[in-house]
C-alpha cells in the first residue's frame, strides 16, 4: 500500500478542576504577550496580532438560509482595520471551525459551551524525500 495524501490530527487534552471564569482577558493576554496570533471567544469576540501590536474586535459569522454557505466580517472594536497577513489567514480557519459548529449545532444552542481558541506560531516540518509540511497549532480552553 501506498499513501499519497494524508493529514495527522493530535489532541491532547488537560483538565482542570477549577473553572476559568472570564475567558476574554486570557484570549487577550495570548495575543497581547505574542503566545497566538489570533484567539477568538465563541461568541464572536476576537483578538488578533497587528502591524502595531493587536487590536479586538468583532468576528461575526453568517449562514444562509440552507446553512449551506457562509460570510464573515472581522472587524474591529476601535480605528481602522490593522491585522498583519498571517493573523488573515488564521481567521480564515477560524471561519471553517465556526461555519462548521453553526451548521451542525445551530447558533441557539449551547454546545459547544463557552471557549476561547488561540492559533499559534505555524510549525514548518522538512525532509528531504519529502519536502516541507506545515502545521497550525491550535489550543481550546473551555
């Protein structure tokens, strides 16, 4: 047998007996001490690394009709747009995760509960005899 395409799909997990409380100023400091490039609250509040620092803002997804299809505005709470390309990129996944818990959950349901999701520092693997894969490191704190 040979594989031609493959992807690998990790989960760790770590659980604390205590609940986090507020998990927008954690989403915050991620971003703000350069731990992720992009975080995101599951109600839409989002954080995202600039060309100057980080900026918050709004991360509003929307379905249509059939929830077959949908669009999204990042938007920010203050000035004007500044978000550097990478931080674009990961909210482009970002995107993907949310349509995808709207469409199966609805968007008046409380599953998944409350979370935060913080994508990080891509991770470039080389081989020679097979050239380069990229990871994208993402950590959920519910």
């Amino acid at each position: 047998m040979n594989i031609k395409s493959w992807e690998i799909w990790y989960t760790f997990s770590t659980y604390y007996l205590d609940e986090f409380s507020d998990l927008l100023p954690i989403a915050e400091r991620l971003v703000s001490n350069e731990f992720s490039y992009f975080a995101i609250h599951r109600d839409g509040d989002a954080f995202w690394k600039s060309k100057k620092g980080y900026q918050k803002g709004k991360f509003n997804v929307e379905l249509d009709e059939d929830n077959k299809h949908a669009t999204y505005e990042l938007k920010p709470i203050k000035g004007n747009m500044d978000i550097d390309s990478f931080s674009l990129e990961l909210s482009t996944i970002a995107f993907s995760f949310r349509f995808s818990e709207l469409k199966l959950l609805g968007s008046d349901s409380y599953l998944p509960p409350p979370y935060i999701r913080a994508y990080l520092s891509p991770i470039r693997l080389q081989r020679e005899d097979f050239g380069e894969v990229d990871l994208y490191p993402i950590i959920t704190i519910y």
